[in-house]
C-alpha cells in the first residue's frame, strides 16, 4: 500500500531535509533529536505524515531557527484545519473596507479571546481530538488581527443581549471575553450595540446571523451563517435588503454609549 502525500505537508518535509542537508546530517540522527523514529522521519520529510508541534520545536531547537519551523507548522495546519469557503473569507476580511455584523447567538467570530473560542469550538465539535480544537482555536483568535491593523476596515457589530449573557466557558472566561469588547470600544476600534431583551419582537433580525462586506475595488457581498458554513451572497438586489435589514436592527438595537453600560453591568453580575 502507498502511503498518501498531504500536498500541504510537503512543503515542511522539504524544509526539513534542506535544513538537514545543510547541517550534514543522517535521518537518523535528526530524528532521535524529534523523539520519532528514522522511519517516521523519513515519511514527514515526503510528506506522509503530518508532525506534531513538539517535533518542529525540536528542529528550531537542534537548528536554532528562531522558531522558523514552529512558525511553518502553525501556518501549514491553519491552512490544513480551515475549509476552502473560510479561507475565503478570511481573505475577504483583510481586504474589507468595511464589516457590518448582526449576531443572534455567539460573540461575533473577530472578538473572540481564546478562552471564549476554545469553549465554543471544544463544545461545538465532540467529535474533534484537543490537537484539533486548538489548532482551530489559533485560526479564529488569529481573525482578531484585522481588528488591530492601522488600516483596518469600519467594524460595526450588533448583537441580541442574550449574546452578552449566554455564559461560555467559565466566569472568568465569559469577564475576560466581554472585558475584550469594553477594551475595544474604549479604544474606539469597533462599534457595539445590543439589541435588549425586551425589544418589539418579532425584530427584523429573526432569520439569523449575517454580515456585509464592503470593498474599495469589488462590489459589496454579504454572508448569512448556517451550521455547515456560510452562504455568500453577491447579488446586488440581495445585499441591498442585507443593509436594509442591518439599518432596521441598528434603530432597534441600544445606543453605543448604553450598549457599553450593559456589557459591564452583565460583566459585573458574572460570579
């Protein structure tokens, strides 16, 4: 039986055998200093297996690197771990001028601290190994970035309170989640509204959780959530009832000085 090549891995077996070529060194050799076997070496450097991350620390260690083949490995399994409609997307987040989101469940997926996207990924996937989750973990809380950047897009959220109160993880993980939020908006880098409980209902944004994209060089698009993923939606007409129904749940939702006055009564009464 052949062994199956992972395209994505081959890029790290081949550093691997340059740094060790250079170094004149066997497989053998190399190996006992990863903890793995000669054979299992030998399949990482085809492309055979896919290393865990201790093993690319021990090649920054025995190379000096500098973390050179940590940074790889991390890199590498982001790619693997994330789905080809979510690469997209994140593509699409650094090249946005602006994103608009409405959340009905969860803290939007840009401001989410790790221990609040651990919780929510370790619970959402019981079927997903702890390498899994935290490989996962680092894709999203890594999203956050764009939040941070100089020339980062207009990022306006907002969310149906029970979004605040729905407690993940544990108390300290929920306060550190919504400190984040109160951070951010102290520094005037997002705007946050809430929607309160006791809003006219039925409010416009029953159907679910979405966001618009904005762009300087390509029309808008939006994307509304589901369990599998997201659906893009790119027709003009549909985007355009995408705006119409954020504005409405805007005119519904807190002011922004109100907003911030409940995320930290809600932080206050977590125990």
């Amino acid at each position: 039986m052949v062994d199956k090549v992972h395209p994505t891995w081959t890029r790290f077996g081949a550093e691997v055998r340059r740094f060790r070529q250079l170094a004149g060194l066997s497989q053998a050799q190399l190996a006992k200093s990863g903890n793995v076997s000669p054979s299992m070496f030998s399949a990482i450097e085809r492309g055979t297996r896919i290393p865990k991350r201790d093993f690319a620390e021990a090649l920054d260690a025995a190379h000096n690197t500098g973390g050179s083949f940590t940074r790889l490995w991390v890199n590498l399994t982001n790619q693997e771990e994330v789905p080809d409609w979510f690469a997209n997307i994140l593509v699409l987040e650094r090249a946005a001028t602006e994103i608009r989101e409405y959340q009905t469940v969860l803290i939007p997926g840009l401001l989410q601290t790790e221990g609040y996207a651990r919780s929510v990924l370790r619970e959402g996937r019981p079927w997903a190994g702890k390498d899994e989750v935290q490989r996962l973990v680092e894709t999203r809380v890594k999203r956050g970035e764009v939040v941070m950047k100089p020339d980062r897009p207009l990022l306006w959220f907002v969310a149906d309170e029970i979004v605040i109160r729905r407690r993940i993880g544990s108390p300290e993980v929920m306060r550190g989640q919504l400190q984040h939020i109160v951070d951010l908006l102290d520094e005037e880098l997002i705007r946050f509204q809430v929607i309160p409980q006791d809003a006219w209902v039925p409010h416009p944004g029953l159907s679910g959780p979405f966001r618009i994209m904005a762009f300087s060089d390509r029309p808008s698009m939006a994307h509304a959530e589901h369990m599998m993923g997201e659906v893009v939606i790119d027709a003009p007409e549909d985007v355009q009832r995408c705006n119409i129904i954020f504005g409405a749940l805007q005119a519904e939702a807190l002011s922004r000085r109100d907003s911030l006055k409940i995320l930290r009564e809600v932080m206050g009464e977590l125990s």
